[in-house]
C-alpha cells in the first residue's frame, strides 16, 4: 500500500444493473490534509466513485483501505462512523428543521426519550463554527435559507461529525463567485487542520485554485493522477476531454433588430404567497442573446414557466406585440415561442417514447393526413433529418430516448424546437449535464442563431456561460432584476455580488 | 340555551375516540406513514377489549387488550407499508374492511345475531368523586405527552425527520423504518385505546360499525389540527360537541317529531366536512408522506 495514505481505492470498478459501466478499475490515493481534486466531464465516474467510498453505493468489485484497513461500507451511517462524509448535489437537510436541528439529528446528546441538548449542541457548533469560519444561522429553518448556506448547514453537521474526510460533488455549482472564494478558504483551513477533502469540479478553475493534487477521470477511468502546483489548466483540460476541441464561435458584431419580446412589472406568485417574480422588465430583441444570470431558485424557472403559458403570472408581456395574457402554453408556441426546458427529463421529453416520437411533440399538424392519422413514413423522415442536422448520435429513429446520451438527448429537443422555426427562443440551463464537446455544439448553436438573428433569452446558473453567450446579462435575485448590465460592463467580481444580492448604489 | 350546556358532559366523552385518534394518526403521519384504518383498528379493539374485560373480569385488563390489539393491527400495517412497502391506502382500506368482517363474524360466533350489551361490571369505572369517564382526563394527558414526544424529545425529532426526508436521516445513522414502524404502532395503540374506551365506557356494546365514522372524522381532524396535537384537542371537541348536540336533538320530542333523526345524526359529520374545508389547503404535510424509503 501506498506510504502515508487516509483513503485508498485500488481497482474500482461499477457497473449498474442496466448494464452501464461507469467505472472501470479505478484507483486514488488521498493523503491526509490535502485538498484533493477530482476533475472530469459530467459521466466520467466522479460522483459514482464518490457514492462508492462514502458507502452509499456498492462497487462491483475493487477494495477500499481506511486509514490502512480494508473496508466495506454497507451505507452512508457506516462511512460516516468511520469518519468519511459527502456532501451531495442535493443536501440531505430535512427543510422545516432549523440548522441546529438538522446538524443534531442523530446525535442529539442522549437518550432517544430524552429531550434534544439544544444548549450543549449549540456550544459545539458554535466552537465548529469559530474553529472553520463557516458561519450559517442555527434557528432558521434551512429551506428558508439560501441554498449557499443551506451548503454551509451541511458541512457543519459533517463537521460535527468529526469526519476526516469530507467530500463535496461540485459545491461550487449553487454558490456566488465570491461565495466559492469563502469555501475555498474554509478548505484550506480544514487541510491545515489535518483533515482532507475530495472536491469534485469539472472547472478546472477551481482546480488550481483550491486543490493540493488533482485525479482526472474520463469515461470511467483514471487518466492522470497530478500535484497541482506545476499542472497547467490546459494541460489538465486536455487530459479531462481527451481530444483538443475546436475553438469557440466567434461572435459577429450585430446590431440587435425589433423588439420581440417586452415585460412589464411581470410578477409570479410563488409558494407561501410570497412572489417568486416581483415586478421584472425587460425586453429581448432580434440578434441578441439576453442572459440571465443567478444562483438557481432565484425565480428562474418560475420565471420562465410562466413565460410559456405553465404558470399564472400578472403584469404585462408581449410576444412581437401580442399579448401574451390568458393565452395557452400551445397559443403562446404558436405565435412563436421554442422553449428548451431546464429539465430535459421531466419536461422537455417522454423517455419511454422513441426518438420519432419526441420529435414531433408539440407539433403534430404537419404530419397529419386529413382523417387525423400520422403519417408515419413523414414522420421517420423528418426524425432522420434532425438526426443528421444536429449530428445527434443514435442507432435510428426508432431508438427510446431514454438509451440516448444526455447530449444527444438535449440535441434532439433543441432540433425539435428550432424545426418550429421559432421567433424567440427560451433556453433554461441548456448545458447543464452535458459534456464538453456536447455543451460546445450547443453554445456555438446559440451564438449562430443570434448571428442569423433570433432573439434568444438565456437562463443559466453557469455564470462562465451567460458571459461568454450574452450581449446583456440580468441578474436575478429573489425574484427581481439586481441589475443589468451590457457586454462592455462585464466584470465576473460586480456580477457576482449582484448575485449574492449586493445591491450597487445609484 | 340551556341545551347547549346540558350536552357538555357527552361531549366531553365523544371528544375521546375522535381525538385519541388523531393524535396517534399525527404520530405516524410525522413519520411519514399514512393509516386511514383508523375505523378498522376501533372497530377490532373495541371487540378485543370487550374480550380481555369479559374473560378477566377486570375491565383495565380489558382497555389494555384492547390497545394491544390496536398496536398489533398497527404492526401489521406498519409492516406493510414500511417494509414490504405496499401501498398504505390499500393496506388500510384492508384493515377497516377487516375490521368490519372480523368483529362481524366474531360477535356472531359468540352471541348469535344480536349485538350484546356488556354488564355493568365489565364497564371501565368513573373517576371516583367526579362523576366523569377517566379517559376524559386521560385523552388531554395523551395529548401533551405526544406533543412532548415529537416536538422535545430525541425520538421525536428523529420521527419528524424520517417522515420529511429519509434520506437525511438515514445518512446520519437514524434507523429510518424502525423509526417509521414505532410511530405507527403507537398510533395504533391510541386508536386501540379509543376502541376499548367505545366499547367499555361509552357504548357499553360491540358490533361491527360501533365507531359509526368515527375513525374517519378522526383522519379529518388530523387535516384540520395540522399535525399539531394541540389542535387535534379542539377539533375532537368540536366534533364530539356536535355530536352530543346531534345525539341530544334527535332525542329532543318536538325536534324528533319534525325532522327525522338520521337527519339530525347527520349535524357532526356536515360540521367536520364545513369545518375541514374552510382549514384545508393551509396544513402542510410531510415531504415523504405516503412514500416508501428506498435506498439508492
């Protein structure tokens, strides 16, 4: 075994029960007090190899050694016992719990029967809390807290825990950039103090960053186990994507045309009666590519729901001067709305359905003969059209969606929108999930479409995606505009407080 | 007017099923764990009590068997939902339908075709001095002890979290279906002992509809208290105060000659549907209730 090591994992592999391999003999060596990264595209293995280690999945084969033993986690509470704890992409906080609560359950400090220690929990947390800098108020209850601080709830319980080994799966995706900054140095405070962490990214940003040694994944495999200091970020990007990538689509310089889409003091209710949308304006016109930019749950997807006919809303909005009020989600797509939806899944496809199928939903009357049938042999055509248009990798069209990648899922939902030959195009979070050649194809789509003049309203929690894409960029916070700010104004560090609500004077 | 106040002592006493009920349905609801069998689980106990008083000659034996029964029905649904994680409103559909044909079948077998009246001396005693039914008293004890238990105790914080996100709890070592299984056995354990109180307090007789309802008016107060024990008290007393006023209408000549009785035995459940729907649409239920827990 290796010198020195916390965790060691040596040919790891997984493969799920539908047969998807997603870790082939995967091996990583994690030093005590090191931040240690784990960079690869989405689907390289990070978070399964993660799960494995933090006992909430089983390998299929491969051993772990901690701390020099062998062991086999059964579950998350035996990992966690052992000192090992993740913090996932969607926290394990119970919502109506206040943080103090969520942090005790479990260790309430006695008996099952006796009441919770709230007074000797709350000095430890309170010294935990001194001890790493991660502020976070304890009786709040959590889902009334920002997300980036709902993250903050859940390392101070793993803190709490005493765990000498915490993983975090991409921890940057729901903060601010200057939130990011403070969790970095938190880590830094923890690696001093002996403990060691796995952070996940693929952003090799904050690999350099943060991270004392990095292990790149691609495709299930380890490809390169490196000391940070002395890898540069191309370096560590070609050994993340494994080919060289063509450069980005340059932008054409175009003056944007017509107003197609305006709100006015546009508001929708959210839960609890509290708006989810206060009072936002804006418009989007021809050849321009409006970004909205914002940690997620900022009103966003309501924002956009209600923009496509699937929630109430009040104020005023017109679509290439119709009125969009009391209108459909099939009227508001028939005067010339394509909405790609966040969620690809649950929204934007019906994975048992084929890829033929999916193509056509939505707009059905072109393919219908005049008793009302499909004609199926137009339908097929079609359906291999886009195939080939958007370079979208299936065996045929008879393929469910479900066995496609998720890029070439999201190629085929953004080629059915596009085949509606739409005035303005919604794209909510159109590359969250995809890989780096596939998010590239996608924004280089976008850009094309803006040269050739749609108007093209860009919702992204990605701050990266809304600069590069956009000529203006609003940022949303608690359901309003913070501030919008057009390209010359660009600055990642101003963007970044608009988005952790810093209002600017004036 | 004086009617008004006349009925307060019956309804004192039709406050207890509706709200020992409701209050062990809440238990389990926290938990995550639906039970509308709450009729079945009455309608059973209330027989096994009668059993346990008949056959000891002690009518406190015969409330304990009673509750003995309700925890097991309570352990069967709770391993129906929990484990084989069966669908909870057929499992409990099931036990109502039990309920019914069981006590059916079993006080035919024992006593022919006609409903038996229990003796006095199988009857649970008033509390000596007062003049009023110990579970009166006991039903508000039970209350704050089960506020007391979800809302200060370790277990209780644990049975909140299991039924609003599973996943948190079990990552942090809290065994989330022995957790879920407990809530429901004590749930069915209260409507055991609401069964018994039916049986040998109040009705002083079995049969197989004896809770008339109840159960069910039980699942709307537990809407209406908004998982909060505290106001399950209140809808139970509203509930039994009409019901007293309803039971004291239908008795009243001049009423009784006018308007048929069933009509005016129809005022408490009218009153619970009116009183439910103007409180419905502002609880808010557990995240995972109804919802098996599965690991990744």
């Amino acid at each position: 075994m290796a010198d020195n090591a916390l965790l060691e994992a040596r040919g790891i592999a997984k493969v799920y029960p539908d047969g998807t391999v997603a870790l082939r003999g995967v091996d990583l060596v994690v030093r005590p007090g090191e931040v240690h990264g784990l960079l690869g595209e989405n689907g390289a293995g990070k978070t399964t190899l993660t799960k494995i280690i933090s006992g909430l999945l089983p390998p299929t084969s491969g051993e772990i050694r901690w701390r020099g033993k062998r062991v086999r986690f059964s579950s998350p509470r035996e990992a966690l016992r052992a000192g090992i704890g993740m913090v996932h992409q969607h926290f394990a906080l119970v919502g109506p719990f206040t943080g103090l609560e969520n942090i005790a359950l479990g260790e309430e400090g006695g008996g099952a029967l006796s009441p919770v220690h709230v007074a000797s929990v709350r000095r430890r947390v309170e010294a935990i809390m001194r001890e790493s800098g991660l502020e976070a108020p304890l009786d709040v209850p959590v889902e009334d807290l920002p997300v980036g601080v709902q993250q903050r709830v859940e390392i101070l319980k793993m803190l709490y825990r005493e765990v000498d080994l915490l993983i975090l799966d991409e921890p940057t995706a729901v903060l601010t950039p200057q939130e990011a900054e403070e969790l970095f140095s938190v880590l830094r405070g923890l690696a001093a103090q002996g403990r060691s962490v796995i952070f996940i990214t693929h952003k090799l940003a904050e690999v350099t960053a943060v991270t004392d040694r990095v292990t790149v994944l691609r495709r299930g495999e380890v490809v390169a186990t490196r000391e940070t200091p002395g890898s540069t970020a191309e370096e560590l990007a070609r050994l993340m994507v494994g080919e060289e990538l063509p450069p980005p689509r340059a932008r054409a310089e175009r003056a944007p045309g017509r107003e197609v889409l305006r709100l006015e003091g546009f508001t929708v209710p959210g839960p609890a009666g509290k708006p989810a949308v206060q009072g936002v304006s804006f418009s989007v016109r021809e050849g321009e590519i409006l970004g909205i930019a914002g940690v997620q749950g900022n009103g966003q997807t309501e924002l956009v729901e209600a923009l496509v006919g699937l929630r109430p809303w009040s104020g005023h909005a017109e679509l290439l001067g119709k009125d969009l009020a009391g209108r459909g989600p099939g009227e508001i797509a028939s005067l010339g709305l394509a909405h790609i939806p966040e969620d690809r899944h649950g929204m934007g496809l019906i994975l048992e359905f084929n890829l033929a199928e999916n193509a056509i939903l939505g707009r059905l009357r072109p393919f219908l003969d005049p008793l009302g049938r499909l004609r199926w042999g137009k339908v097929y055509r079609f359906a291999r059209e886009l195939i080939s248009r958007f370079s979208i990798q299936a065996p045929g069209p008879r393929v469910p969606v479900r066995y496609l990648s998720g890029g070439n899922q999201q190629r085929l939902v953004v080629g059915r929108e596009l085949s509606k030959a739409p005035k303005l195009l919604i794209a909510n979070q159109p590359t969250r999930g995809l890989d780096v050649a596939a998010t590239r194809y996608i924004r280089d789509l976008l850009l094309r479409l803006r040269d050739e003049g749609m108007a093209i309203l860009l919702v992204s929690a990605d701050l990266d995606e809304v600069l590069e894409l956009s000529d203006r960029v609003a940022v949303m916070y608690r359901g309003t505009f913070a501030g919008v700010l057009s390209r010359e104004e660009f600055d990642r560090e101003r963007i970044g407080l608009l988005m952790g609500g810093v209002r600017e004077a004036g | 007017m004086i009617i008004l106040l006349q009925v307060l002592p019956v309804a004192l006493r039709a406050m207890v099923p509706v709200t020992l009920c409701a209050v062990g349905e809440i238990t389990g609801e926290r938990a995550g764990v639906v039970n509308i069998g709450l009729e079945g689980i009455m309608t059973l106990s209330a027989f096994a009590a009668a059993i346990g008083s008949w056959a000891t000659g002690n009518p406190w034996i015969g409330a304990l068997c009673g509750m003995g029964a309700g925890a097991i029905v309570g352990l069967l649904h709770g391993f129906i939902s929990v484990y084989l994680r069966g669908d909870q409103i057929i499992s409990g559909v099931g036990i109502n339908l039990l309920g019914m044909g069981a006590v059916g079948f079993g006080t035919w077998a024992l006593w022919g075709a006609k409903s038996p009246m229990l003796d006095k001396k199988f009857w649970i005693p008033e509390v000596p001095g007062l003049g009023i039914s110990p579970f009166v008293l006991m039903t508000p004890l039970l209350v704050v002890l089960t506020w007391w238990l979800l809302h200060r105790t370790a277990l209780g914080l644990r049975i909140r979290a299991v039924g609003e996100n599973p996943v948190a709890a079990d990552v942090v070592g809290v065994p989330v279906e022995g957790v879920r299984l407990l809530a429901v056995v004590f749930g069915g354990a209260l409507g055991g002992l609401a069964g018994a109180f039916l049986s040998l307090d109040w009705l002083h007789t079995v049969s197989p509809t004896l809770p008339a309802g109840r159960g069910f008016i039980a699942l709307a107060n537990v809407v209406f208290s908004k998982l909060n024990p505290f106001l399950a008290l209140l809808g139970g007393f509203l509930f039994g105060y009409f019901d007293a006023l309803a039971i004291q209408l239908a008795s009243v000549a001049g009423f009784g000659g006018g308007i048929p009785y069933q009509f005016v035995r129809m005022i408490p459940y009218i009153a619970t549907l009116a009183v439910v729907a103007l409180a419905i649409g502002r609880a808010r239920f557990p995240k995972a209730l109804g919802q098996p827990y599965r690991r990744e």
